[in-house]
C-alpha cells in the first residue's frame, strides 16, 4: 500500500490542478491541504514527512474533487479572510474581495472625521452579505476611537434572511458582546419600509451610508468566470442592463434618512463608474462626488459628500 506523506500528496495536488486548468494550482492545493491537516501553508513545508491518516488523505480527495468543479475555495472551506478577520462564508453570500478592503479604509477616514466635531456617529450598510463591510468598520472604529465618550451605531441590511444569519454568525464569532449590540441587522430591500419604528428613529439622522451593491451588467455576469458565475450568489452580483439600477434604487430611497453633511460611500468598477458619478451628481445634488481607484488603477469608490 502506498505511504502519502504531506510532500507527495502536495505535490500530486498541484500537478492534477495543472493538468486540469485550475488557476493558481499550487495556492489552491495548499490551501486545501493545509485545512484538512490544522496547518498554515508554511507547515506543509516543515512537516513535509508527516504521513496522511485514511481519513485525511479522503478529506483532501474530496476538496480535490469539489475544487475540480471549480467550486471556490472558500466555499469548499466556508472560510474567507477579510483585513484583520476570517468571515464564515458559503453560497448565500458574495466572497469578499480585497478591492472591497479599500472601501472600509475610505469609510473609516470620513467616520473618523466625523467623530472629531460629533459624539455620535449613526452608519448604515446597504447589502451586508457576510458582514465583511460591517464587523470591519465597526471593529477598527472601536480601536481607533479609544474616547469612552464616543458612540457608534451600525444598521447592516440585506434582502437575504440566509446573509442576514450568515452575517449574525460573523458578528457573535468575532466581535465582543458590547460590540454586538450596537449592530442591527435588518431582512429588507435596501431599507426597512418607512412606517417602521427604525425609519421613524432614523429620519434625517444617518450620517454615513456604505454599499458594494450588485453592478454586474447582464452582458458582464455572462462573461465572468465559472467560479462566480456558477456559484456566488447573482442576486448579490447582477444589476440589470446598465450596471446602475441597484444604484438608483438606494439613491432614491435613502434621502429621508440622510443627516446634513451625510456621506455615501459605493463600490462600483470601471463599467458602470462614470454612469454612477453622474447618477449621483443628478440625485443628491452633493457639495462633492469624487471616483477613485483601486489597487490596479481601476475605478473603484465612489463618494458622495452632501
């Protein structure tokens, strides 16, 4: 019977990847590796003798397989690394992006300059998914805002009740008791409707509104890749024909509860950005619109001063 010791089942997991075509076949077989053994990538190497046991060397064949049908691993992991944290994630909910990282470091420079002239700083996200945006923002305010006399309340919405528990999920398993209960997460279609008691509390009073909102075209979601277009969810992903209906939507509905001086924060890409600065000049009438670019000089944030 032949020995699998981590270097040989590495190394055949890289070359059957190779042959198949999978992208990034050695990070992909690692990774896979890696969570089936309780390792980091770096001890694949160092304990590179350690002989697989029958029920390790059938879990890695599994994933193997899974990873075949180009299902993402993080989905085959339910687990996806997002700045300081690691978020459970399936099918229900968008994988997180690291463009999507640039969109909290934004939303926390304008919260911070908010909170210099106020005391409490009232935020809604728009389209929560598995809480990336949220849990991230609400953490590293936290740790940048060490005056006790400060406050921060967080709205997290999204229309699937299964993201709303994904995120719940994320929020218990990372953030601390206290910290939970200023995040309130809402089943709803871009807002809880306007005769709800969250409506009436927060008419005029949100200061910060930040959405990565769908702003795939219906010609762009059949160009993407199997991995996303076979397995994330394309609510989450498909706008419509013009990239920009997601964002009309919010536009239109969120200006009863924007505070004077509010600031909204989108993410958009290179297709639908100009249309969106546009849309955004003509909607809200702001003092700014300014488009910015991500990591690979693609435009990326979009953001609304009023």
């Amino acid at each position: 019977m032949e020995t699998w010791t981590v270097k040989k089942m590495l190394e055949w997991g890289i070359e059957f990847f190779g042959k198949k075509d999978i992208p990034q076949a050695r990070l992909s077989a690692e990774l896979l590796l890696a969570s089936v053994l309780g390792l980091t990538r770096m001890d694949l190497y160092l304990d590179h003798g350690r002989v697989l046991k029958p029920g390790e060397l059938a879990a890695y064949k599994s994933f193997i397989m899974k990873r075949l049908e180009h299902v993402p691993i993080q989905y085959i992991l339910n687990q996806a690394h997002f700045r300081n944290i690691t978020l459970y994630v399936d099918e229900n909910v968008l994988i997180p992006r690291p463009e999507t990282e640039l969109v909290v470091e934004k939303a926390l420079k304008e919260a911070c300059g908010m909170l210099e002239t106020k005391d409490d700083l009232n935020i809604l996200e728009i389209g929560t998914g598995s809480g990336a945006i949220a849990i991230s923002l609400y953490a590293e305010l936290g740790q940048k805002l060490p005056d006790k006399n400060k406050s921060i309340t967080l709205t997290a919405t999204d229309i699937s009740s299964r993201a709303i528990e994904i995120a719940r999920k994320n929020m218990e398993s990372i953030l601390s008791g206290g910290s939970r209960k200023s995040i309130d997460l809402i089943c709803c279609d871009i807002l809880p409707a306007e005769d709800t008691a969250w409506f009436s509390d927060n008419r005029k009073k949100v200061d910060l509104v930040v959405s990565n909102p769908p702003y795939v075209t219906r010609s762009g979601f059949e160009g993407l890749p199997r991995e996303i277009k076979e397995y994330e969810p394309a609510k989450a992903l498909l706008a419509g024909d013009t990239g920009l209906e997601s964002y009309e939507k919010i536009l239109s509905r969120i200006k009863e509860i924007l505070a004077p001086g509010a600031c909204i924060i989108f993410e958009t890409d290179p297709i639908t950005g100009e249309g969106l600065f546009s849309l955004a000049g003509e909607k809200m009438k702001p003092q700014s619109v300014s488009l910015e670019k991500d990591y690979n000089e693609k435009e990326r944030m979009l953001t609304v001063h009023l």
